[in-house]
C-alpha cells in the first residue's frame, strides 16, 4: 500500500510517496497544474504497485481540479482539514529528510489515518453555493458603486438626497443618467425634464416634480469645480449599477432554478424568500442531517459570542465569532430581521426584550437563534413553517 501526499499550489504541486512503513519512497513528484502535468504525475504514480492512495488539503480552489480529475480516474482520494496537517508539522519538521514537508505530513496523516475526511459537496449544491456566494459579491460591489455615487452627489448637488426617497430608484437612475449635475438640470427645458421623469416613474412624476429638481438645481450649494467630470464619472458608475442589476437579475433565476428542484420548505418561513433559502441550503450543504442538534447547527453557523477575557476581567459583550460561513451568518441576519418585525411570535419576543431594555443587536443575537432553531425543524421535519399566533 503506498500513500500520495500532495502540496497544493497554484501553479505546480508536488507529492511525495510514502509506504505502510511510513518511509519514502519517491521523495519528490513535482508536476504542474495542468492536462499534461496531470499525465505526468499519474504515469509516475502508475508505476507503483497498487493499491495507492491520495491526500491533499482543502486550501483555497486550486486543489478542486487535481481531485475532480483523481476521482475520474476511479482513484481514492482524501481531502484533510489544513488544521490536521499544523498539528503535526512541528512534530515532524526535524526528523524528515524530505525537501518536501508539507506532502510529507500530508501522506503520513493518510498513513496514520487520523484525518478527518473534508465533505465533497455534490455538483447541484456546489453550483448553488457558488452562485449565492458570488450573488453576495455582486452585491456589495453595487454597495460601494452606491456609496461612491452618493459622496460625489454631496459634493456636487448635495440636496439631491431630498428629491427623491430612493436615489438609485428608476427615476432617479434615469435622471442621473441624464442629468447629474445642477448646470445639466438648468440647462434644458421644464417641458423637457417632466417628459423624462412621466416615462420613467409611469405617469407618477411630471411638470411638478420637474420644476422642484429644477428649483432646487438652482438654489444648489454644490461646488461647481470640476463638475463636468464629476459629471461623467457618476454617469458611469450608472452604468456599473443597471449592469450589476442585470446580473443580480439573472443569477436570481438560475438561483430558483436549481433550488426548485430540491423539496426543501425554507422558503416558507417568515423573512426567507428563495434566494436567502438557497443561500443557507446550500451553505448547510444541503442535508440537515449532519447536525444531530439545533446547537450542533448554531456552532457550524458560529453565531455565538466570542467573550475576550483579561485576567480575571471577561467581556460578556463580546462579537460574533467569525469562524465558519459568513455567507451563512448573513443570510441568518438577513431573514431574522426581517422576521423580527412580521413574524407574530419572533415580533412579540424582539418587543419583551426590548422593553426589558436590551439593546437592538443583543436582542436580534437571540432572534437569530431562534431562527436556526426554525431552520432546523424545517430542514428535520421536511414541512412548510406556519407562523405561531401571538393572539
């Protein structure tokens, strides 16, 4: 029996080989990450008698292909927990001769088999976790766009913010498209401005909207310097945001797409639509079963505290832990807001915690909480949430 250990990296891996000994049997296989660097690794591991073995660590992306491709060619492979392989590279820094440690550790963990074998999600839920996360992605980069836009407006046009109660509304991305500054709205006709805000709000804005953006275009304090390519800079950003938009819009249906083809009922619980449901099936990995309990959940979720201690001094008020999914913990902060105020039972909670003089974000902790225990029930039972009257 002979164990592979391999040392992921971007572009070149290496692997050593050890035997049931745990002695070295090929000291170094060093091959690059691609087809032919493929070929050549498995024609020297072919020329070993089986039965073989393969190890590497789940690190970052660029293991998925070298295991994809093993597991094609009907190889055993394991993929560890980088946690596993710290433990015992102190132990072994000294003692090995091999120039390769890190494949080294990683084929004796094999050998040993004291490893915990890291979860390889099938390709459905894998494809619904990439999407949700990069939906996440797309997200905040239109945030930023969004707080850029807003910063140039104070400069320019600082009481633009009045004019409208959503600035990236779709007349008010219409106007800014077309007239971002207080010279542009001045420069054309009332008439003019009130045809462009009519088809773009649908009848709901006219002569009257048009002649209060007028007004206020030229009463504005904003700073006239620079204010042309102030200008063009906040038409662009315009642009990044529809096409961000556009993109939201269509991973949102492939997103339902793939979800609906699982019979999952997350979607009915109060403050998850189809999208968050998807986000925290698929970051669960799609199978509650693991979780033989709702704190067994919370944990893999790390939303608890994380006290800090100082002597004998300890801060109960401490953060969230940032360890596991904060794809996941946001998700769970999301629909529990939103459930904080419309669901019966969690609305009658938030409102006893607060007036017992909780603060907000203590009392949503424990919102979320509840919601994971309201995940859990779901996902176990397999069965549409029905809301509990508080009446």
């Amino acid at each position: 029996m002979y164990f592979v250990g391999i040392d992921i990296a971007k572009r070149f891996h290496e692997a050593v080989v050890i035997d049931e000994r745990g002695q070295v049997v090929v000291k170094r296989i060093k091959f690059q990450n691609s087809h032919s660097g493929y070929c050549k690794f498995m024609d020297a591991v072919r020329k070993l008698n089986p039965p073989v073995e393969f190890a590497m660590e789940a690190t970052g992306h660029y293991w998925f292909s070298l295991y994809a491709h093993l597991r094609q060619d009907n190889q055993i492979v394991r993929v560890i927990n980088p946690l596993q392989s710290d433990a015992l590279r102190g132990l072994f820094i000294h003692e090995t001769k091999t120039d390769n440690i890190d494949a080294f550790i990683i084929a004796e963990i094999l050998r040993i088999g004291r490893y915990t074998n890291t979860e390889i999600l099938p390709e459905n839920i894998h494809a619904l976790r990439e999407l949700c996360r990069h939906r996440f992605y797309i997200i905040a980069t239109a945030s930023d766009i969004k707080r850029k836009v807003i910063a140039l407006l104070d400069q320019i046009f600082p009481e633009y913010e009045k004019l409208f109660t959503d600035t990236f509304g779709v007349t008010s991305m219409r106007l800014l498209e077309n007239y971002s500054t207080p010279e542009q709205i001045l420069s054309v006709d009332s008439q003019t401005l009130a045809d462009l805000l009519q088809k773009a709000s649908r009848g709901r804005f006219g002569i009257d909207k048009a002649i209060q953006i007028q007004e206020y275009a030229r009463n504005s304090f904003g700073i006239i310097l620079a204010s042309s390519s102030i200008s063009l800079i906040i038409k662009q950003y315009i642009e990044q945001l529809k096409s961000l938009e556009y993109t939201i819009d269509i991973f949102d249906a492939e997103i339902a797409k793939i979800y609906d083809t699982f019979d999952c009922k997350l979607h009915t619980i109060t403050g998850i639509g189809k999208t968050l449901a998807a986000v925290i099936f698929s970051e669960i990995g799609g199978d509650i079963v693991k979780f033989s309990s709702v704190s067994k959940l919370v944990a893999y979720a790390s939303l608890y505290p994380k006290n800090s201690q100082s002597g004998e001094s300890i801060n109960s008020k401490g953060h969230l832990s940032k360890r596991g999914s904060p794809y996941l913990r946001r998700a769970i902060w999301l629909a529990s807001f939103v459930a904080a105020f419309k669901d019966p039972a969690l609305n009658k909670f938030y409102e006893k915690k607060r007036a017992e003089g909780k603060d907000h974000l203590n009392v949503m902790g424990h919102i979320c909480h509840k919601m994971l225990s309201i995940i859990f029930a779901v996902l176990r039972d397999n069965k549409p949430y029905i809301p509990v009257s508080t009446t």
